[in-house]
C-alpha cells in the first residue's frame, strides 16, 4: 500500500501543480474543475511520456552514435520539446472547456430546414 502511495505522488503533484497554473496564470477567470481537468490530462501524459522516454532512451542508443559525446544536448531539447508540448495540450484542453457555451442565432435550428 505504502509503494502504490508513493507511486502516485508524482502524478497528484503534477496534477496539483499544473491546476494552479491553468487556473491563476490565465487573465480570465478559469473554473477549478476546468483546470483539474486538463491538468489530470497532462499529467497522465507527462507520466507517459517519462515512460516512454526512458525505454526509449535505454533501448535505442543510436543518439549516442550519431551525437557522441554531444548527446545529452539533442536528448535535452527533445524533453524540453515534449514537455511544454504536454504542457500547452492541457492549457488548450482547459482553455476549451472554460469557452462560454454560446447559444444558436436566432431563427436558426439544429434541424435541416425542408
């Protein structure tokens, strides 16, 4: 119980972090629940990506072969890269769910006109 509790802290912290920038960086008032949501998103991609960077990175050394002693700066922009893409997709996501739903013109229905 104890390791499951230690597994999960990067990913509460993570959540918890990124909520409080979707929520107090933008100008606009942005709800809480909107910004949970799209920080729960990017952190499960966060962890995800981590996975998958490290297999990738201890299964396909061809970066060390190309770059040599260089390497470490290529695998360091690419983190940099996917890191603030994970960060900008969650932005998008509470951004999304923070639009004002607008209602349709008037005159105008959701049914073909005949």
């Amino acid at each position: 119980l104890a390791d499951l509790a230690v597994r999960a802290l990067p990913l509460v912290f993570s959540t918890l972090a990124l909520a409080l920038l979707y929520a107090i960086v933008p100008r606009q008032h942005v709800p809480w629940r909107h910004a949970f949501a799209g920080a729960v998103v990017a952190a499960l991609a966060f962890e995800g990506a981590k996975l998958a960077f490290a297999f990738y990175l201890t299964q396909v050394p061809t970066y060390e072969l190309v770059y040599g002693a260089l390497a470490a700066l290529p695998v360091f922009l690419i983190w940099i890269y996917l890191c603030w893409y994970i960060v900008l997709m969650g932005a998008a996501i509470t951004a999304t769910l923070a639009l004002p739903a607008e209602p349709p013109p008037p005159g105008r229905s959701d049914r073909a006109q005949s």
